[in-house]
C-alpha cells in the first residue's frame, strides 16, 4: 500500500500545513517551481482518480456478492426440502404426464361445444393440474435458479480479484512516483538516512568531548582535595 500520507488522506482537506507544523506536499511543489515534481504530481492525482473509481467498483461488487451469497443458502435448504418431499421421485417422474393432460383439456375447451357444467369441469381439472405441476416443477426450477446464482456468485468473486490486482498495480505505481516526487522535492526517507549516517560521527565526537571533560573535572576535583 502507499505510505504518503497525503495518498492516505485522499479526500480531505487539506491547509498549508499539516498538524505537525510541516508544509503540506502541494505547498512545496507550488513553492520549488520545480516542473518535473509539478508533472510528478499531476500524475499521481490522475492515478488516485482512478484507484477511487476502482475501489466504488469493487464495494459494490461485494456488496452483490453478498446478496446472492445469501440468495444461494435460501434457495439450496428450500431445495433441499422440495427433494425430501419428493424422494422418491414420483413427482417428478409425473412432470411429463401432467403436461399432456394440460394441453389435452386446453386443446378440447377451445374446439369442443361443451355445456357450461362441461366446461367448468375441464376448468377445475385443469386448474388441479397445474397445482399439481408446479408442486412438481418446484425443485427443478429452483435447481435451475441455483446454477445462475452460482454463475453470478462465480463471475463477482472474478471481478473482485480482477479489480484487487489493478489495485496492486495502482499501488505499486503510486509508491514508485512518491519516491521520485520526493527526490524531485529534495525530501524522502532516502535523504533521511543520508542525515543520520552524518550526524552519527558527530555524535560519536559529543560523546568522546564529554568524556574528556568528565575526566578533567575529577582531576581538578582532586587537587582541590590535596
């Protein structure tokens, strides 16, 4: 992930300053009228519009994957119902049988003259038929529902990790660009360290400096005793 803080704060407004005191990265690009660091910047804003529309992408990708995750356990202990009810297969097995008694009594209603009585009673046959059949119907069209939220659930956890390695990519960009902003700037932990192996002889000579002072104290200390 990027380290700059300012990559971190995306979003937020920001003064001159941040709360340490120090001048915000803006304000030393503005102020080093350096153009490469000016391009440098310009280039990590654009890379940070696209990490943000990357990362809405992504939220809303998990928040459907959810969704259906949660779709997918309804219907796989409905389904698994449905197959104890019928474990034998028996209604399954009559899907085909009902089918062609439907069209049959579908097919006389429209072409026999029947006596009002005649015709209610294919109605309610009819209409027996299709209770049954959709009893039937039930666990085959749930299956079928199962395999597309599967397809669906299979085809968000691939954009996910689609959108994760662009992110990384994003990120590794990013981090790179810092880098050499900084350098542009003259600023960076690169330069820090520069300043701590300089000041570690320096401080090494305080050290010696003090030593010699505490030595000279206990000498004159003695001859006073004397």
């Amino acid at each position: 992930m990027v380290n700059n803080g300012e990559h971190k704060q995306a979003g937020k407004p920001r003064s001159d300053k941040d709360d340490s005191g120090v001048q915000s990265l803006n304000t030393l690009i503005k102020e080093s009228n350096n153009p490469q660091a000016a391009q440098l910047k310009k280039e990590i804003d654009d890379l940070r519009k696209e990490r943000s529309k990357l990362i809405t992408r992504i939220k809303e990708s998990r928040r459907r994957l959810g969704y259906k995750e949660a779709e997918s356990t309804a219907i796989e202990r409905l389904l698994t119902m449905r197959k104890n009810e019928d474990k034998d297969g028996a209604k399954r097995r009559r899907i085909g049988y009902l089918k062609r008694m439907k069209a049959k009594l579908e097919f006389r209603i429209s072409t026999e003259a029947s006596s009002l009585t005649q015709e209610k009673d294919i109605i309610r046959k009819i209409n027996e038929i299709n209770g049954e059949l959709g009893e039937a119907l039930a666990a085959a069209r749930l299956e079928r529902k199962t395999e597309f939220i599967k397809k669906d659930i299979e085809d968000y956890r691939n954009n996910i990790m689609e959108i994760n390695t662009k992110l990384q990519e994003l990120d590794t960009r990013l981090d790179a660009m810092y880098v050499g902003l900084r350098k542009a700037l003259g600023i960076g932990s690169w330069q820090n360290k520069q300043q701590q192996q300089q000041q570690k002889p320096r401080k090494s000579q305080q050290s010696r400096v003090q030593e010699i002072n505490l030595e000279d104290i206990a000498v004159i200390k003695k001859k006073d005793a004397k």
